[in-house]
C-alpha cells in the first residue's frame, strides 16, 4: 500500500511538470491545449490524496527517525516547507487553466512556469527527506 | 468563466496558508483546534485553503484589490507565501 501510494504521488507529480512543458509548448490555437490544461489542474487536486495518505499514515514513523538522526533539518525545515507548498499546487493548477479556458494562454504561461518548478522543487525536498531517513 | 476569478481566489487561499502555518506553529492551542476539528492540521489547512480559494473566487470579481490589478497582486502573493513558508521554517529551526 504504502509503496503504491508513494509512486502514485510521484507519478502524478512528473505529469503535471510533463503537462506543464507540453502545454507551454503549444500553440495558442492547438485542440490540445484546453482538455490538457484541464487535465493537468484535475491532477494537482486529485494528487493530493496518495500525498495526504502518505503523510498521515505512513511518515510519521519516518519522522521519528529522521529526528532522532543527523539530519533533523531534513524534516522540520524540508517536509515541513514541501507539505504546505503542496496545498499551492492545485490552487496555482486551476489558475493557470481558467486563464486558458478564458482565452488568456499568455497570461497563464508564468503561471504555469511557476507551477512546473514548484514541482521541481518538491520533488527535490522529498529526495532531501528520504536522504534525511537514512542519515543516521 | 467569467463567473469565477481565480485570481482574488489565489491571493485568498496563499494569504490565508501562510497566515495559518505562522498562528499554527506559534500558538499551540491553535494547532490542536485545527486537528480537533479536522481530524489532523494539514487536512484543516488543506480544507480551508480551497475552500478560500472557491469562495473568494466566485464572491469577489473585482478586478483590482487594495488599487492594485488583482492579477498582480495574486501573483505577488503566491511567490511572497511561498517564500514566507520557506524562511519561516528555516527561522524556527535555528531559533
């Protein structure tokens, strides 16, 4: 379970910073761009459940272990940090994809530059939190 | 879509996750009500979040927000949550 739920969340991840470059690719006039935009937002929201589950279930004994390790800083500078950008995922998602449902691609383009990297970022914070679990 | 504004919503929802994170981590008691209410703090923050996004959205449609276009001042306010997060735990780490 636990593991399923961690690849999910990672998977879902990847494809909203894969939608993202696509859809910062298209045209303004491509038949891709509103169902993928759509698409994409719907997964920043529904990525929230594996990620919560995750969280909620099955990190707090990974917490404890990281505490009591060398790198405390891993959970309460990182996991804090990426578990509350992550309720901004969605939130910068559906802006993003309202401006392209209102026609208004180039201005959602930063927002979706902004959500492509607020990704990144997280996927990088969970790598320093793993990290954090084996250094003992 | 004209009947929703995503950006007064955004500018909401940042605001309102920083102000929550901060009162959160500094009043205890504050943390315990949201998980009393919520069953866990990060479902309360996730549930109200966009819950102000969805409701500021659709209630508020004014173009601009204290004389400046909403539009930058959603997008000042993402970038300034995320950076007050940020800073916030690393200040609490080390003090």
């Amino acid at each position: 379970m636990r593991d399923l739920l961690l690849y999910l969340h990672i998977i879902a991840g990847l494809s909203v910073i894969t939608f993202s470059i696509v859809i910062l690719l298209q045209d303004k006039k491509s038949n891709w761009l509103k169902p993928l935009s759509a698409i994409t937002a719907a997964i920043s929201w529904l990525l929230l459940l594996p990620s919560g589950k995750l969280y909620l279930t099955f990190y707090p004994a990974t917490k404890t272990l990281i505490k009591a390790g060398s790198w405390p800083w891993a959970h309460s500078i990182f996991m804090e940090t990426k578990e509350h950008w992550g309720l901004l995922l969605p939130i910068i998602a559906t802006t993003a994809a309202f401006l392209v449902y209102s026609d208004r691609f180039k201005e959602s383009r930063k927002w979706w530059i902004l959500l492509m990297i607020l990704a990144a970022l997280i996927g990088v914070m969970g790598r320093i939190v793993t990290m954090g679990g084996m250094a003992q | 879509m004209k009947k929703f504004n995503p950006y007064n919503g955004t500018f909401a929802a940042s605001t309102l996750l920083a102000a929550l994170v901060i009162a959160a981590e500094l009043y205890a008691p504050f943390k315990t009500f949201l998980a009393s209410v919520f069953t866990h703090h990060w479902i309360a923050k996730a549930v109200l979040v966009a819950a102000a996004f969805i409701i500021v959205g659709f209630a508020c449609k004014k173009d601009e927000l204290f004389g400046v276009k909403n539009e930058k001042i959603s997008w000042y306010s993402i970038l300034g949550s995320l950076a007050i997060i940020f800073l916030f735990y690393i200040i609490e780490f080390f003090i």
